[in-house]
C-alpha cells in the first residue's frame, strides 16, 4: 500500500460568501504528489471576497517558487484595493501587475520565472462573475450533469490539435503539450483570456491546475465534482490524482452556488 505523506492528505480550505442572491461555498486543496520534492502549485481562497484562484509555477525552481507567490500577492493586492469594483478593468490591471512583477523578481535568477493563473471572482451583487486565465490550468461549470471546459489551453499542443496539425495521441501532441504560449513572466507580457458568465443555483465550478486533469479523465472529473459538498469533492479529486500515480503537484478549487 502507498503511504501517504502528511501533505499528501488533502484539508481543503472552506469558505462561504455572499454575492447578492446567492451564496457561494468554495472549498480548495493541494498536494505535492510523488514527482516533485516540494508544491509548487498555489492555492488561494479569499478568506473575505467572493474569489479563488489556482496558480501552478513552471518548473520546480526558485523561479516557479516566486512566480507563484509574487502573483497570488498581485493579484489578491489588486481585487481587495479596488474592491466592490469588479470586471475586466480590475483584472486585466490585476494580471499586468503580476507580469510586471514576476518578471522583475525573474530578473536576477538564471532560470524561468514563470506561471499559469485561473481565478474566479464574483460581482458583489451576484449578477455574474469572472475567469481571468493565462497557461493551462483549467475552469469547468458543472450544470444539470453537464461538464464543459470554459475556458482553452494556451499550449502548442491546444492550437495543433484545433487546426489538425497532428492527432490528439501522437508523440508531437505530447511533446507540444508542455509549450505554453502565454503565462505571467512571459517576455511579451501576454493578456488574459477574459470571460464574464452568469451564476446560476446548482452550478458547481471547478478551478484546478494540469496536476488534475492529466491524471483524471472526464468521467471521473464529472462525477466527483457531482458531490453536492465541495470539500468531499475537492477531496476526493485530489486522492484520485495520487491513485493515478501523483505525478504532478495537482490544485483544485469546487466553488458550489447557492440560492439564498
């Protein structure tokens, strides 16, 4: 039997906020896995504002180690200053602060400094929220039993397969795979991909990095995330990453949408 690190034992973080007529529950959780020596992922659920954000580092570097932590800090920094205001002026701020930073703590290292981001914020009256996202790392929307991926992989690998450049399984898919196209510390300062979407009651939403999407399939994605609880979802997904064989940190966010 595998033994399980401590940290290897998922404790999601859990949160309740208000956002007009609904309640959103989030609940999030990280393990390290068996492939790297420590996480390079970060986790945020906002203990005040209706967010969360999943953030994994490139590498397993000092660089990665800072991209992260520089850019939750931008980040989180940006949407509590400008707070009630929310919508693609804060973000798009929030994400050009980030760069800005990452890149200038990049600076004197000899490696890359580098990141993907997926946050959802909600409207403080609840109409609709927000995705901010740059890399790979994922949003899905579970609604009446439907799975769908909001959001595009900014790889090599995404825009070959959307142009028939090569089959999903062949050696060049796996190898464009890990070509990201856009992420904070890019040289050229990217934008992220924006997208405003209602809340609806019953819809659970999934943030998590490409730590758990590698290792879990669609079916089983959907039907963990079908848990009414967040927590045990949460949970649950990330012991399915270490059954796959935990070869990567993996990052996951539920966020739950309750009527009030």
């Amino acid at each position: 039997m595998r033994l399980r690190r401590r940290s290897d034992r998922p404790e999601p973080q859990t949160r309740r906020h208000v956002a007009g007529r609904f309640e959103l529950e989030i609940a999030g959780a990280t393990v390290v896995g068996d492939r790297y020596p420590a996480n390079f992922d970060v986790l945020h659920v906002d203990p005040e504002l209706p967010f969360a954000a999943v953030i994994d580092g490139m590498g397993s570097g000092e660089g990665s180690r800072l991209a992260g932590a520089t850019t939750a800090a931008a980040l989180t920094g940006r949407l509590h200053a400008d707070w009630p205001e929310v919508g693609a002026r804060t973000l798009r701020a929030a994400v050009a602060e980030a760069q800005t930073r990452v890149r200038a703590v990049g600076a004197p290292l000899h490696e890359l400094t580098g990141c993907t981001l997926t946050t959802l914020v909600a409207e403080p009256d609840g109409e609709q929220a927000w995705i901010a996202q740059l890399g790979d790392s994922r949003a899905y929307r579970l609604r009446d039993g439907l799975l769908e991926l909001v959001t595009v992989d900014h790889t090599a690998a995404w825009l070959g397969l959307l142009h028939g450049w090569y089959a999903a399984d062949s050696p060049e898919a796996a190898r464009a795979r890990y070509q990201l196209l856009r992420y904070v510390g890019h040289p050229e300062s990217p934008d992220a991909d924006l997208i405003a979407t209602p809340l609806r009651p019953g819809d659970t939403w999934l943030l998590c990095t490409d730590g758990v999407t590698d290792q879990v399939d669609y079916h089983l994605l959907r039907d963990l995330l079908g848990d009414p609880r967040p927590d045990q979802a949460v949970r649950d997904l990330l012991l399915a990453t270490l059954d796959a064989g935990g070869a990567d940190n993996a990052t996951a966010v539920a966020i739950r949408v309750h009527p009030r």
